[in-house]
C-alpha cells in the first residue's frame, strides 16, 4: 500500500509539498528558541533533508521551478519596496558605495584569488564577480523591522545595483572571452539589446499598469498582471544575456510607484513570496551543499574559509569607507554589511558557468555553496541586530513637533452606504493614517429604519468594508446604528468614539452640487469640528502621478493644520508621488517647515497663488493621472474666503472626471449641535441656496472681526 511512497528520496508530489510546508511553518519556531534567523533555518533545513544530508527528499524539478521564482520573487519585492524618491536624493552616496561595493572586493578578490588560490587572471576575475555581488537575502528582516526608507538602507541598495550590474558586465566580458564570444559585433549587439529592454520596461511598464489598474479593479486580476509583468522582464532580460534575477529587481523599480506599501496588492504580494516561494528557494540552497565532501578533502574546506574570508571582509571594507565618507554611525555600518554581504543568485550562476566551461574544479564549486552559506548566516545575523538598535535609535530622536502631531490618537470614520464606493474609501483611509500605527479604521452604517432589507444592506456592506481592510492586514471595526437621519448618526458615532476624522465618499457618477454640497455635509460641518475629508475617486488613487493642493488664505492659522499636513503626506508617501502646493506667499513656509521635519522626506513643490483668478488656471494644470485637493474652510474659521462661495460651481464645471478631494480641516471650538428642522438655514439643500454651500453672506462681518482680531494677537 505504501510502497513508492516511503523510498528514500521521496518522490510522491504530495508528500514532498506536505514535507517543504511543514520545513517552511516549524523551521522558525524551532529556530526562535536559538535566536537564529529564519532565512539560515531554511538553509539548515535544507542541508538535513537533502541528498547530502538524510536523503529525504531530491533536488528535483519542483525545487528547480519553485527556487527560481523564489529568487526573482525576492528581487522583484527588494524593488518594489524601495523608495525611489530617497533612492534619487542619496543618488551621492549611492553612487559612491556602489563604486566602493563593487570596486573592492572586485580588486581585493582578483589579486587574492591570483596569488593565494592560484587561479589564472582571467578566472581570478570570474571567481571575483561572485565577491563583488551580492544577493538581497536579507531584505525581508529590514521591511518586517519597517525601515526599507532609512537613508543607509537606501544607499545599500543603491550599491546593490551598482554591484549586481558590475558583475554581470564582467561575469559577460569573462565568459564570452572563455567560449569565443571577443568580436566587436557581438558586444555592439550585446549593448543595443541591453538599452532597447530598459527602454521597453520604463517607457511601456508604467503605461500598461496605469490602463490596467483603471480598467480591472479586481484584486485577484491585478496580482497575476503584476506577475506576468515580472516574469516576462525577467525572460527578456535572460534572453538578452543579463541574468533573469535583473529583470526581476528592473521591473520592482518601475512598478513601485503604483504599488503602494499599504495596500491589498502589496499585502498580497508579500505575503505569496514570504509565505511560498521565497521559503522554497532557501531550502533548495541549502540542498546543493555537501559537508561530507568538505569534510573528506580539507583542502576544499581551506578554499572555502579564503572565499569566506575574501567575501566578507571587502565588503565590511566598502561599508567601512562610506560610513568614513558620510560619517554614518557605526551601527549603520553593520546594517550596510549586513545588507551587502549575502551570496546566492549571481554567485550560483558563476559557478555553474565556470563549471560548465571546466576552469572550476569542485573545491571552488563546494567552496562556492559554503561561502553562501556563511555569508547569508552573517548577512542575516548581522542585519537583524543592527535593524533592532536602529529602531530604538529613531524613536529616541523623533523630533517632538514631529510626534505632536502623529502620535495623537488616530480615529478614522468611513461612513459607508453605497457598495461601489466602500473599498476606495478603506483604500483612502490606509493611505492617510500613519503607518507606523495599527489604530484601526471605524465603518459605519447608519440605518433610519428598521426594515429587513436595510438590516441586510447594512451587514452586507460593512463585511465588504471589512473584508477590503483584512486584505490590507489593516483593523477596522463596523459600525452599525439606528438614527434620525445619517448626518445625525455621523455625528453621534464622532462623539461616541472620539473620531479625530470622517472621510465621506461620492460615487464617481454624481452631480457634484447636488450631492457633494448638500443638507447633509452642511449639517455635519456645523455638528463637528473634526476634519472632514470628502472625496471622489474614478480611478485608483495608486495611479496618481500628482497630488495637487489649494490651499486658502491664512491656512496656517488653522487648528487642524498641522494634521492634514501630516495626512497629505502620508498619502505622498504611499502613492509615490509628489505634493504640487498652491498657497499664497505667507503660508508656504509654514507648510515646508513642517514637511521638513518628517523622519522620510515628501516631494515637495511650490507655487505662489494671491487671488481666486490664480485657483481658476488650476483648471489647465489638473492632468486626467493626477489628485485635485482643494483645502476648504468653515464659514467661521479664519481661513474662509469669500471667494469659495463659487466653489461648487467651479468644481462642477472643470473637475467633475478627476480625482478629488475638498478637506475641511479641523477648526477650534465647540461644535453646535446637528439640527433637522426647517426653520435651520444650514438645512436648505444645495438647489434652495443661490449660491450652494458657500453662498450665505450672514455673518460675514463677525467673521471678518474674528480674522483682524486673531492676526494682531499673533502679530503682537
């Protein structure tokens, strides 16, 4: 009954799935008693079971298949995690260490292999490619610790591209002049290819997501789009004669900026490669490597502890040198090293090459297994102690005008009603919170009846808006409630639960003055002096390429400035993209001074407006890709402008196809209650006024008093 099933090595597909899983789920538990990384676990995990090990289980086909795609899957999440904006300002350093990170152990290694191996020049060179190159292994423990954007891990991976790319160039030159491959045609071809394929993926990538994303919103169909976008880069890159592992991390660089870290597609992504795939490359490395051999013939163990020796020590030289350079802390220096040091991908395909081209005997190819070995283990030790230290150090230097404002408690309303909006809105609200923080996300349903069927409606929408915060591994707590109206019902739940925010939403088809400046958001304006976010979005925000904000006169003298600063931000951030600021002279300063002190740097723009006719030339700026945000204001806050009567007008007439959003932040004082009579002028719908929302002249003169009274106090 169970023959074929428990010969050794194991060749039934289920069983060698059930055994790879239960590898990938114990392998850590295990391990955390000893304090070792997972990553080296795998490895470990792949010695016993493989054939030089207990002969468990075969180095077969699945962990062929399996292992590459765990490799490109690795590369492809190093890009798309990276911040390309921080990649662009450290582009100095980067380039430096790059230079540094490839030059060294390039040199070091060809004058150590020459003389102490023995080895020809040219092979010399070979066997210093796999030095100078390096494998992102340890990636993942950087992201779990959540500082992917910290300056020197950006400046590692500035270097690992200058690295990677070095090597390739010189494992190309190497290789070809062994088999032949020295005409001038060839390398002529070589390069036009090369050019053509970058061209390709960063003209034709971002076009092709951008449709797509717009046209499908299905989140099933976007994952595999992004995947088929990864693996056909990854094929063209192998055809052209780059490895495949380049058009992995090539097509992770491209397809960040609509991705964004807080988001299903990025949840998703994560977690198949962290989960799968990732887990099945490690453990078919570990397989490759024979102790026994090592063991029998101390003279490859003796090449081993040189190519060990070799790979570390330039590459603690490199980061050695930059922490020099750029005065970089000593912690920072073993957070490079850790993220440098690793061998796999470029190194396996060297030696596989020199192998085949018989100039690597088997003391270099076990020595080669063992130096990845030893280097992922220091690799992964030494990043996850200098990741730790670095947490603890930031926290410690937060600036305090920094954490005033995002370590306020963080309570965000969605109210939900229309099931083609609940999503977006969930999508919305993740992009402004702060990331840092796992405050959960309130959705409400506010009932004004009993009847069975909108019972039903109120379940069914809030496990939609449940479901769409889980995919984000995002809280959110629904909400359900019985009320007058829904504006009373909103009001209540902000006071009930101390929202410090409601984001509302309008269904991209509605009439923008007749729904989105009705009786109900007049209502709340009145009710509540919490900020309100109502927004707008046709497309996914994802795709936005710009984020354009109106900002009305005497901004800055707002209570809720500073936190819808905060929240512009982190959208900047999660998106992408940069912040165009349209703001008169006086409120710029402000704005900068307090983007300026953020840990991670936003994009940043300025344009200096000083009347309405300058908000009205935004009609001509605003493109389909980007994000409208007009900063509103109360009829009785000092920042409200006569001139914003015309605003639903304007609105209507020029952005009703865009992306928008008009934020009313929040104002000092004690809102009055929410009120439903008829005789209440804040009551009247949007048709009854002749002006809409902002089109009551009353109490202009109060306000006018309040604003003179506020500026000379501030003055004096």
């Amino acid at each position: 009954m169970f023959d074929g099933i428990i010969t050794l090595p194991i060749e039934n597909p289920v069983l060698i799935f059930f055994i790879v899983l239960s590898i990938i789920l114990l392998a850590p538990i295990l391990l955390n008693k000893f304090r070792i990384p997972h990553i080296i676990g795998l490895i470990i995990a792949g010695i016993i079971i493989g054939p030089h090990g207990l002969n468990l289980l075969a180095r077969d086909s699945s962990f062929e298949i399996f292992g590459q795609v765990g490799i490109l899957y690795l590369m492809f999440l190093a890009g798309i995690e990276m911040d390309i904006f921080s990649l662009i300002r450290n582009r100095k350093p980067g380039t430096i260490f790059g230079l540094l990170t490839f030059g060294v152990p390039m040199i070091l290694g060809t004058i150590a292999s020459h003389y102490i191996l023995n080895l020809d020049w040219l092979i010399s060179m070979l066997l210093s490619s796999m030095f100078a190159s390096h494998t992102l292994i340890s990636y993942p423990i950087v992201s779990r610790y959540g500082i992917n954007r910290y300056a020197p891990v950006t400046v590692a991976v500035a270097g690992s591209i200058f690295a990677i790319l070095g090597s390739l160039i010189v494992f190309a030159i190497v290789t070809g002049s062994l088999s032949g491959n020295t005409s001038t045609a060839y390398w002529v071809r070589f390069v036009i290819m090369v050019i053509a394929y970058a061209l390709f993926v960063i003209f034709v990538y971002p076009h092709l997501i951008r449709w797509f994303f717009k046209t499908y919103s299905d989140n099933v169909m976007q994952f595999i789009f992004v995947l088929a976008l990864v693996f056909f880069s990854s094929f063209i890159a192998e055809s052209i004669g780059l490895l495949s592992i380049i058009g992995a991390f090539f097509a992770g660089i491209i397809l960040n900026r609509y991705i964004p870290s807080v988001s299903p597609l990025m949840n998703r992504l994560e977690f198949v490669g962290n989960a799968l795939f990732i887990p099945y490359f490690l453990i078919g490395v570990g397989m490759m490597i024979d102790l026994g051999v090592i063991i029998e013939h101390p003279e490859m163990l003796l090449v081993a502890v040189i190519m060990c020796i070799i790979a570390i020590s330039t590459k603690w030289i490199a980061a050695w040198l930059i922490q020099l350079i750029f005065h970089y802390t000593p912690t920072d220096r073993r957070l490079i090293v850790g993220i440098t040091t690793a061998k796999a991908a470029v190194s396996l395909a060297a030696v596989i090459v020199g192998r085949q081209l018989g100039v690597f005997d088997d003391s270099i190819l076990n020595g080669t297994i063992i130096m990845i070995l030893v280097t992922c283990t220091v690799s992964s030790i030494l990043t996850e102690r200098a990741a730790s230290n670095i947490v603890i150090q930031l926290q410690d230097q937060e600036l305090p005008e920094v954490s005033e404002v995002t370590t306020n408690e963080e309570r965000i309303l969605i109210p939900v009603a229309n099931p083609a909006t609940v999503e977006r809105l969930v999508n919305m609200a993740l992009l402004m919170k702060n990331p840092k923080k796992n405050t959960p996300i309130y959705a409400l349903y506010v009932n004004d009846d009993s009847k069975a069927s909108n019972q039903y409606a109120s379940k069914r929408i809030l496990e939609q808006a449940t479901k769409a915060a889980s995919a984000a591994d995002a809280q959110l707590i629904p909400i359900s409630r019985y009320d007058l109206n829904i504006a009373s019902g909103i009001l209540n739940t902000v006071k009930e639960n101390n929202i410090s925010e409601v984001v509302l939403g309008l269904h991209h088809k509605a009439n923008i003055v007749d729904s989105f400046f009705g009786s109900k958001i007049e209502n709340m304006l009145r009710g509540t002096h919490k900020m309100i976010w109502i927004t707008k979005c046709s497309t996914p925000p994802d795709t936005t390429s710009r984020m354009i904000v109106s900002v009305p006169p005497m901004a800055e003298y707002e209570t809720g400035f500073a936190l819808w600063i905060d929240r512009m931000a982190n959208i900047s951030q999660q998106i992408g993209c940069r912040i165009c600021f349209y703001a008169y002279e006086s409120t710029i300063p402000h704005i900068r001074a307090l983007l300026n002190r953020r840990p991670q740097k936003v994009r940043q723009e300025y344009n200096t407006v000083e009347s309405w006719d300058d908000m009205l030339s935004l009609s001509n700026i605003v493109n389909d890709d980007d994000l409208f945000v007009v900063v509103s204001a109360r009829r009785a806050s000092v920042s409200f402008n006569t001139d914003y009567e015309k605003l639903p007008a304007f609105l209507s007439q020029y952005f009703a196809d865009n992306n928008l959003i008009v934020l009313y932040p929040e104002q000092f004082g004690t809102a009055n209650p929410a009120t439903t009579t008829f005789h209440d002028p804040l009551a009247q719908s949007a048709e009854s006024s002749s002006h809409g929302l902002l089109g009551m002249r009353d109490g202009m003169e109060t306000v006018r008093r309040w604003k003179r009274k506020i500026v000379e106090k501030l003055k004096s």
